[in-house]
C-alpha cells in the first residue's frame, strides 16, 4: 500500500519569511500574482503557509466538468491543464482558496508537490526553502505524529475533504513565576 503524502506545518517554527513562497513562485515559474503557496498573518507573529492540501477527498476532483483533475496514488492531486477551460468552478469549490487562476493563459493551476522534484529524490521547493523547519513533506498513516493535530482555529473545515496536511500548534512561551 503506498502512503499518503502531505505537509507538516509547526506553526510555532514559522518566521513569515514567505522563502516558501519566493521559491515555489520560482520553482513553478508562475507570475507573481499567482502565488500556489501563501503565507498569513493568522494573529500577531503566528503565520501560516498554505497550498493545495493534496485531499483524500478533493472538491476541485469532484466539481471539474472537464475532469481535469486527477488523484495519484500517493495522494498528489494534479491537474491537466491541456483539459482545463478556466471555467472557475473548481476555484470557488475549494475550502482552502488553494487553486489559482492564472491570468496569462486564462486556466486553473495548483500545487502538484513539485511532482518532478518527487521523482528525482528531491522535496518539493517549499520543504526545502524552509530555513526553519516549519514546512515538511511526511507520509501520512493512521496514526498522527506526536503533539500533531488535523486541524487548527483558523483552519476551514476539515470533514468534506479531509486535506493531507498536519499541524504542530504553537505552543505559548509564557511563563510564570512564583515567588515564595
């Protein structure tokens, strides 16, 4: 059987630095407008970084009339480009905001996990621009890694499509002291 792929995000190893960004932008050569990865500002110095979640169960898959879409064995959701007609149906019917239209050719892309880096023994871009370790690609199984969640406040709805992605909550840096 062959595992999942996915991310790990630790949102507290998170900086904002947005080299994710910067390198799947280059990665992808896609134009500036068209950011895969995203990084917010969820609460003051709490960032998260965001693309397509590779779901068990992706809505762009199901909504697509072209089916342009297509689910891998290991669990990387791709898309055909040649089939896509830049309808949109499949940009509203993301949870995650994930897929992006692309202005200079009128058609839908997204974050394949930098398929051709997999191929070659290679993470995907955004992994390995992480001077942090914030951002990492794992086999997903049955059981979740420790101190790890599926979800976090900020996050949309998990049940629908349950995307391929973990998190490691910040934790707080607050401490106190007791006088005795």
């Amino acid at each position: 059987m062959v595992m999942q792929l996915g991310f790990l995000f630790d949102e507290g190893l998170c900086v904002g630095c947005r080299s994710c960004e910067s390198a799947c932008i280059s990665e992808n050569q896609t134009p500036a407008d068209v950011r895969l990865r995203k990084v917010t500002e969820t609460s003051p110095h709490t960032f998260l970084s965001m693309s397509c979640n590779h779901c068990d169960s992706p809505e762009c898959f199901r909504v697509c009339p072209q089916r342009a879409f297509t689910k891998k064995q290991d669990g990387i959701v791709r898309i055909n480009r040649d089939r896509c007609d830049g309808c949109g149906i499949c940009l509203t019917a993301c949870p995650f905001h994930s897929l992006q239209f692309n202005p200079q050719d009128h058609k839908v892309t997204k974050c394949e996990l930098c398929f051709p880096r997999l191929q070659t023994g290679l993470s995907p871009a955004c992994v390995t621009a992480c001077h942090t370790g914030a951002l990492k690609l794992i086999k997903l199984g049955s059981d979740l890694e420790i101190n790890t969640t599926t979800t976090l406040p900020e996050f949309p709805d998990i049940r629908l499509t349950r995307p391929s992605i973990r998190f490691r909550p910040k934790r707080s840096t607050q401490r106190s002291w007791f006088l005795s």
